[in-house]
C-alpha cells in the first residue's frame, strides 16, 4: 500500500512536472513562432498578404496564387495565407513561417462581411505547421460580439499549443479609419490576448500604436502608385509598427518583385522613401529589359521542324498570345482616386524631408511583447 502510494505521488509530482516543463515549452515555442514573423534582430515585420481570396474570391492579379507566391515568397519574412492556398499553391519546401488565416463566412457579395467565425480546426493549423493564426474583428458592426468573442476562443486554443494568434482589426464602409477609431479596435485586440494587431495606416497613427500594448502591423489597403506604398510604409515604422503585412501594393504592382524588394528596403535596410523608389525604378526597368531581350521562347516561333514535311497544323504557330505581353490594362494602376486610401500627406507626418537624400537612419522601435 506504501508501496503504490508513494508511486501515485511520484507520478502525480511527475505530471505536475510535465504540465510545468510543457508549459516552458509552449511559451518557448511561441517566442520562436513569434522571433520568425518579427525579426529579432531589428523588431522589424514584413508579411505579404495573399489571403484575399477568402472572400473577395479570385482577386485581380491574384488569380493564380501560386505564380504570385513564387518569385514573392523569399523576400518576405512570412505569408498570410488561408489554407487552401497554402495547400495547393505554396511549395511545402519552404522555410518562409505561414500566417494562417483562420476566419471567414462571408463573402464581397454577401449581406454582412462582418459575419465571420473561425473555420479551421488547431489540429490542422498544427498540420499545416501554422507560425501564427490570423483572424478579423469587426469592431463596431453588426457582429463585433461574435468575432470579438471569437478572438478570445483562439487565443485560448492557440495559445495552448504555443501559437501566436494576428488580430486584423477590420475596417468597412460603415465603419471608421481614424485613430479614435483604430485605437479601440487594437486595444481591443491585444486585450483579448492577441499577440500582434494588424491594422490600418491613419492620421496619428502613432496614438493607435501608443495606446496597444502589443506590436502593429499594418495593412497596405488598396493599390496606390508604388511611391505612395513606400511612403504609406515609411510613415507606419516611423510611427512605431513593426512592419507591413502588404499584399496588392506589392502583387498588383508592375513589377511585384521590385515592390517587395523596395518595401523590404525600408522595413529591413532603414531606406527613406527616396532610395526605396529609386530602387523599385532600378530593378522595374532592369527587368522591362530582361523580358524585352529575352528571345521570345514560344515554341510557336521555331521554325517548323515537323519532319514529315506537312504544314504544321499545331496552332502553336498562332501569333504569341502570351497575354504578359500585352499593355497592361489594370485599372488598378492607375493611380488611387480614392482619398481615404492616400497615405497621410499632412507634412508634419510625412518622415522623411531630407532633401539631402541621405540615408535615413531611423531608430529601431523597442519590441513590444
Ligand atoms: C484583409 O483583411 C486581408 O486579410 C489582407 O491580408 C489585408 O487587407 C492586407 O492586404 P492588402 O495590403 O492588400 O490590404
């Protein structure tokens, strides 16, 4: 009796030692989770966002995820991405962390965007090896209860796995872009246990950054022309957020790997808006001279090596209709009309005025954790 007693109590210490040590561990797996989405080394974040389609659909120019995730994936520091996509068009060889998203419900089309709930188990966030889960609340609409409610639910099973949980404060017609606004909405975020907010650029944006004791990333919004994006990224790190988590300024642009490497320029190399531009131009025109000296490789082009002498019928002789080729026709590009969705041209925001064009060296943001 002794015997089994002392056994119990063994086993009883062990589990309560387990439980302790796995504890340890969570909150060990969460710091690396969280160390891959913001670097360390410089507090500094830059995601690219391509999870559009949960409910926008097949989204211009990102039609075919996987051509856009490719020549994408290695400048960003980690993609947000819903699992379908991440399934079938993000190669699994990857060491880029994936930012799952894991709401939805509701579509462009629907009665209500803001009716969202959580649609992916944590079983398979674990198998699709997710470093972050990423959900939206509606603060301020029809549905805040719900998905705030919501937040709250995956903070609790995220973070018994170790997983660190991205809340984007959604904005909508009906609801505000201003500091006022998008401040309730992150504090309300990161009390309900988020461990990065992800919101919208604004007028004193640094007062949104102030009052959330967790760090921000912020959206890019819709496609305006490329120096406005940098601008937009420049003005969100000078603020405090550590980073952009960017998908239509970047895939929607000309030159998307140009775009991705200027804004990486800015969140990573400490660029002011000038040099970035400058290098987004530099690599865009230097790829505009690749393509056109590219010997067009469209096997229609070769002559007909058809040996049995007949005239080839392969309609691949058809003049290239390589649609890459064509002017681009994307309303997109043309520059943003929509005032709402400038970046803040208030000059006392803007950051950077040297017109020494000297390297800006802004000082990193401390780490919020
Ligand atoms: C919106 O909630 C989507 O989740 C996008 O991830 C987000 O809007 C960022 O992408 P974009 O830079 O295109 O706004």
């Amino acid at each position: 009796m002794q015997w089994k007693l002392s056994l119990l109590n063994e086993n009883g210490f062990r589990k309560v030692f387990l439980f302790f040590q796995n504890l340890k561990d969570m909150d060990w797996g969460l710091k690396n989770r969280l160390s891959s989405i913001i670097k360390p080394q410089n507090n500094r974040a830059l995601m690219l966002a391509v999870d559009h389609g949960y409910f926008l659909g097949p989204t211009e120019k990102l039609e075919n995820p996987q051509k856009v995730i490719g020549p994408l994936l290695k400048y960003c520091d980690s993609l947000m991405v819903t699992r379908g996509v991440q399934r079938t068009s993000v190669s699994p060889n990857t060491s880029t962390p994936m930012v799952l998203r894991v709401s939805g419900g509701s579509s462009i089309i629907g009665d209500d965007l803001s009716q969202e709930d959580i649609t992916v188990s944590i079983e398979d966030a674990i198998r699709l090896n997710a470093s972050a889960l990423a959900m939206s609340i509606f603060v301020g609409s029809k549905y805040e209860y719900q998905t705030v409610v919501n937040l709250g639910k995956l903070v609790n099973e995220a973070t018994k796995y170790g997983i660190p949980v991205l809340a984007v404060t959604a904005v909508g017609k009906e609801l505000g872009k201003d500091a006022r606004y998008l401040s309730l909405a992150c504090r309300m975020a990161a009390e309900q246990g988020a461990n990065i907010v992800k919101t919208y650029y604004c007028e004193n944006f640094e007062k949104v950054v102030q009052s959330c004791p967790v760090p921000i990333i912020v959206a890019g919004g819709k496609k305006i022309p490329e120096r406005d994006a940098l601008q937009l990224t420049y003005n969100s790190i000078k603020a405090g957020a550590v980073g952009v988590d960017i998908g239509r300024n970047v895939w929607q642009s000309e030159h998307p790997v140009a775009m991705i490497r200027a804004v990486r320029a800015i969140v990573h190399e400490n660029s002011n808006v000038d040099q970035a531009f400058k290098l987004y131009n530099k690599l865009a025109s230097e790829e505009s001279k690749r393509k056109s000296n590219k010997p067009n490789q469209n096997k229609s082009n070769k002559p007909n090596q058809n040996k049995s002498n007949k005239p080839n019928q392969n309609k691949s002789n058809k003049p290239n209709q390589n649609k890459s080729n064509k002017p681009n026709q994307n309303k997109s590009n043309k520059p943003n009309q929509n005032k709402s969705n400038k970046p803040n041209q208030n000059k006392s925001n803007k950051p950077n005025q040297n017109k020494s064009n000297k390297p800006n060296t802004p000082k990193p943001t401390p780490a919020k954790k």
